[in-house]
C-alpha cells in the first residue's frame, strides 16, 4: 500500500468521535464481519500457505480477537502504522495471515476512538502512527491471557505453513492456468468447451476438499 492509499483510507475512515459512529463500528467488529483478512502466501498467487485468496476460507478471527491482536501488537512494539500492523501480523504467521486494508484502517479508527490507542507525531513519516494511552495499558493487562492465546493461533499458523511446501502446487496452479487459458483462446473454444473446462476444475476441487 502506498503512502497515499493509506492516506485515503484513513481520510475516508476518521471522522471524529462520534458516541453513534463508534457504537455502529463496535457492534460490526463484534460480529466478526470480515475478519477471515488475506491468505498470504510468500510467493503470492493462491490461498493458505499457497497464496493470496484462495485456501480453505473462513473466519480466522473474532473481531475481539482481533482488536486484542492489534492491542497486543502495540503493546509490545509502538509507534506502528498500519502497513507495519500488517507486516507484523504476517511475519508471526509465517507469512500465512494478515487483515486486509479495509479491515484494519476502520478498526484503527475504532481504536482511537475508544481512546485505547492514539496518533502519535512523527516529522518523519507522512503515515498516521498509533500507540497504546493509558487506557489501551489498562486493557492489555487485563486481557493479556486472551491475548497470549491468539497470538499462540498466530504461532500454529507460522508452523503449519514452514511444514507445508507450497512449490509443487504453485507449479501444478500454473500449469493449469496457462493449459485452460490457452485452450480458451483458440478459435474452436465455445461455450460448451468452456462448460467442460469448468467441470473439470470444480471436480478437481472436489477432489482436494475431500483429501
């Protein structure tokens, strides 16, 4: 993410304090809306250990679990800006997890709005920093527990992707791509070809969801 980007995802995500706006955004986090992140991999391309998007979805954590991540980020290593949150998060993961952009900059917001984290100035950088007030402090210790835990999940997440070695799929993934790609624009594809390309992929991931 670019310096701008950020710039315009937090213009577009810090309001002020506003009691309504913070119990909205509260309320969504607590469903857990959204919090499944990015599946990274350290090569890009597909899900899980294997890359970005794809791998076996699902939440990966609550929104409690991930305030309390982000809390327990600060704690220990502050002032961070957003991008450096998601850097952390994936370097504890193996490279295996991190929350998306959208998903982070609000609850930064949040944060800040709760007064559990607050700006901090930096001449140097043009990125907003947060770090931990008092307040912030106060919830750390209180939940430290909790967040030993999920930063144990985060630990199991590193450990299962240094055990999976993603090459032969990555290369089994492309050879596929570029097999249904090219099939696709020869002057003989149809829509019957591209019927029978797509029943085979999706038995193929039947295949693998049973394995």
């Amino acid at each position: 993410m670019t310096i701008r980007q950020e710039k315009t995802t937090m213009r577009g995500c810090h309001r002020g304090r506003n009691p309504a706006r913070i119990a909205a955004l509260a309320a969504a986090f607590a469903a857990g809306g959204g919090f499944e992140g990015r599946s990274r991999g350290r090569h890009g391309g597909f899900g899980g250990p294997f890359g970005e998007g794809g791998g076996r979805r699902g939440k990966r954590f609550s929104g409690d679990e991930l305030r309390l991540l982000v809390l327990g980020l600060l704690a220990q290593d502050a002032p961070q800006h957003g991008y450096q949150l998601i850097r952390s998060f994936a370097e504890r993961s193996g490279d295996a997890y991190s929350p998306s952009p959208g998903v982070l900059y609000p609850l930064l917001t949040l944060l800040a709005d709760m007064d559990l984290i607050a700006e901090q100035t930096d001449e140097g950088s043009a990125r907003r920093a947060y770090a931990l007030t008092a307040a912030g402090k106060a919830e750390v210790a209180e939940k430290q527990a909790e967040i030993d835990t999920a930063f144990a999940r985060l630990a199991a997440m590193a450990d299962q992707a240094g055990r999976a070695d993603p090459a032969p799929v990555r290369r089994a993934m492309m050879n596929l791509r570029t097999a249904a790609v090219q099939r696709m624009t020869t002057g003989s594809a149809d829509a019957e070809t591209a019927f029978s390309i797509a029943e085979i992929l999706d038995e193929a991931a039947r295949k693998i969801e049973r394995l």
